[in-house]
C-alpha cells in the first residue's frame, strides 16, 4: 500500500502540555494519516505534496471528552411553558421533551451540524452521548457514518434510560450492544455503553446491563454522576452509600469507563474512580447553565479531569476558558485555581488516546503534534499583539486564540483551508438543520 507522503513548513507548533511547548518556523512531516517528525530544519526525502503555512499557529487538533451532538438542533428552541426549578425540571420540561421529538431526519441534521461546528472550532475528536428514544437503531452507525464523511474520530453511546419504559430501555441497551460488536475493530470510531444518571435506572436495569456486558470482549460505561443532588439522594433511597458505589455493587466501573460531571460525589467516591482506573470528565459551561454547583477543585486535580461541553458548544478553547472565568468568579484572591489548559491539551488527549486504543488493539495516540501521533492540527492565522514564548503561551492560547482556525487537519488531510469546509457544503448543511428545527420545534408537547 502506497502511503502519501505531505510536508507542511514555516509553521509555528505549539505544544501547550509538552517540552518544548513551542516550535516556531517548524517543518512537520507526515506519513498516511501519522505524524513522522516535526522539526526546525527541513527533512530529508520526497513529499508528494508540500503546504507552505507562511507563519501561521497550529495548535493540536482539540478532544470534547464529552459532547452531545443531539442538541445542535436546541439553539433558540422554545422555553418551556413553565419556568423549571431545579435540575429535575430542566430534564423533564427541555432535554426530554427534545429528545423525545427527535426523528431520524432530525437527528441526522443534529450530527452533520454539530459536528461541521466542531471541525470549524479546531474539535478534531468527540466522545458523544446520544440520545433519540423515538429514533433508537441505527443511530449510532448514523452518526459513526457522518462523523467519518468529515474525517473525524468518534465515541458513540447511546443513553439508556427507564424513564421511557422498559422496550425502550432495551431497545437503547441493544443499541448500545450492536454497536461495540460492528466498531470495535474500527480505529476512527470507539464505541461505549451509553447511561444516563443513576437516578433513572432501576437496580434490575442496572443489572440487565452488566449481563449484557458481560458478553462483550471489551466495554465501558460513559454514565451522568452526580450531576445533582438529586441523583445522590436517590442512590441513598435506595440504599447505596453514593451513586459511584450502587455503581460498583453492579460491577459497571473499570479502566474503559467515562464519569461524567461528578459535582457531588465524595472521598471515597473519588478513591473508586482511581481504584477502577476509570476517567473523569468536567464539563463548566453546562454546569453553570444547569445550576448544579462548582466542581470542586480537588476533584479535578486529583483524577487528572478531561473537559467537555455537555452539548452547550463544540469551540473547546471557549469551554476552557469559560471554565476558567466561571471557577475564578467564586474565588478571593490568592485562591487556589484549576490549570484549564492542562484539562483541554494534556488529561483530555490522555483520555481520548487511551479509549481509542483500546478496543481494536491498535494504538492510537491523539492530542499533540508530536511523532507517532495521529496528524490532526488546528491551524490558525494569529498575529499576536505580544510575545509569543513558552511563558506566554496560556495567554495567548485563551486571550489571544479568540477566532476559528483557517485551516484544519485530520488524518493528514485538510478538510478546511482558509475557513471552508473542502468535503461537504456547510450552507446545504445548516440549511436542512434551519428546516428540521422548526420540523423538531412543531413536534414538542
């Protein structure tokens, strides 16, 4: 098999989490859809296609450790006729009614607009959450299919529920299922076992799911934790110490599994997750619309958190420094903070590298622009009004970077050069979304 040999030069490479985190004037050669070298001087040997970036920034392409695609649709959607609460109500009056709505033709414009959203922002990879109980089989090799129309690397889950009764719980489970035995073998595609929080599962479900697990070669859970108060209350109504433990007592926690949120979990919950070896994923901007609380730092730190969205936005260079703002804005003075930049460039491509690896026994190393990684690039034509050093790359990365890359890289192929998309039509995109919006809107109770 013959592999396409492409050199991009006079390239500032910047490296947020890595020695050195900045490379300026670099030569960056790439093999297939792998990076080979990057370097200050040019390489030796034949390309068969070399881009001149003329002084252009290029950050890595950037990882949401937790989106959901399903809400592309939600922008400008209307309120609920009464004003929710608390969290209970914001999921029963708005993400539920929605989702419920959703058909397959909504669905579809949910994916290819929120993942166009998410190329246009620098987000080359995207652990999904999905969830379209009237639209169940079939959507997650949908969305496995368009992601890969685009060139981008996908997590799948499909979320299951007992809230919608219990055909379709098994309908979602079987979803789920199907999909870890059609992708697991796919390297641009990891599936996973899709849970919405635990509050919305009974102890037979919960059951009903590690059975099924059980089966597999290879699984884990991307599960909702302690997202509010409420799921931890009701894991102690039904006579569990936490949500993480009713968790353990299922045997569903281990080294493939995603936790999500985990505002309100505890000490000893915090020891489970890194006894199970299990990720963690922080997600500010939503936690902050939801009104659910503050994550607390320690959580953060201590299990090394990935950053996501929780579907509010695909622009992970806002996200972090939203996270940031957000954090900083309930701190005094001199308080300790979280390293943003660390979440988004180091734990998320540590994450997103080790689930993407592990199914298919391959490796896959994502999140640098590094040697034997995975050649996806954000590139972006930034003339900073400071210094550009190692010293001021946060900076320049939350203060400076505030724009969309011009061009963006995944696998070693542009699929965007100077703002356009190269492989698909975003106007023939977004206008299907416009039409299945006011489609999906008609259709809420």
């Amino acid at each position: 098999m013959i592999v396409k040999k492409t050199l991009l030069k006079n390239l500032h490479v910047i490296n947020p989490c890595a020695d050195p985190a900045l490379l300026e004037n670099a030569y960056v050669a790439i093999a297939g859809d792998t990076i080979e070298s990057v370097s200050s001087s040019e390489p030796s040997g034949e390309f068969d296609v070399v881009h001149d970036l003329c002084g252009k920034t290029a950050l890595p392409g950037m990882i949401n450790a937790h989106h959901h695609l399903y809400s592309a649709l939600a922008v400008g959607m209307p309120l609920p006729k009464n004003n929710p609460r608390n969290f209970n109500e914001i999921l029963e009056q708005v993400w539920w009614e929605m989702d419920l709505a959703l058909d397959r033709d909504s669905t579809q414009a949910c994916f290819e607009a929120g993942l166009v959203d998410s190329l246009k922002a620098g987000t080359t990879t995207i652990i999904d959450h999905h969830c379209s109980p009237s639209y169940i089989e079939g959507s997650l090799s949908l969305l496995a299919e368009t992601s890969e129309k685009l060139g981008l690397n996908i997590s799948t889950a499909f979320e299951i529920s007992d809230r919608n009764g219990q055909e379709i719980f098994e309908a979602s489970l079987q979803e789920n299922i199907a999909a870890i035995s059609k992708f697991s073998a796919t390297q641009y595609v990891h599936p996973m076992l899709g849970l919405h929080a635990s509050f919305t599962l009974s102890d037979a479900s919960l059951r009903k799911i590690r059975d099924a697990a059980g089966k597999l070669d290879s699984w884990g859970i991307h599960a909702h934790v302690s997202e509010d108060k409420a799921d931890e209350a009701d894991a102690l109504n039904k006579g569990y110490n936490s949500v993480l433990e009713r968790l353990e007592e299922f045997d569903l926690l281990n080294e493939n599994g995603l936790i999500i949120h985990g505002l309100h979990i505890k000490d000893s919950d915090l020891e489970l997750i890194q006894k199970h070896g299990s990720q963690f994923v922080h997600n500010p901007s939503s936690n902050a619309n939801n009104r659910v609380g503050m994550t607390p730092n320690q959580n953060l730190n201590k299990l090394k958190s990935g950053l996501g969205t929780d579907g509010m936005q695909s622009n992970m260079l806002r996200e972090g420094k939203e996270g940031m703002l957000i954090r900083s804005s309930h701190l005094e003075g001199g308080e300790d903070s979280v390293d943003y930049m660390q979440l988004l460039f180091k734990n998320n491509a540590e994450i997103a590298s080790k689930l993407f690896s592990g199914s298919h026994g391959s490796s896959r190393k994502l999140g640098y622009i590094l040697p034997k990684y995975q050649a996806d690039l954000a590139i972006f034509d930034y003339l900073p009004r400071t210094p550009i050093s190692e010293s001021t790359i946060f900076g320049n990365i939350f203060f400076g970077l505030s724009g969309l890359p011009c061009d963006v890289m995944t696998r070693g192929e542009f699929r965007i050069r100077d703002y356009q998309l190269l492989d698909v039509s975003e106007q023939e995109i977004k206008a299907n979304a416009v039409e299945q919006a006011k489609k999906l809107w008609s259709n809420f109770n």
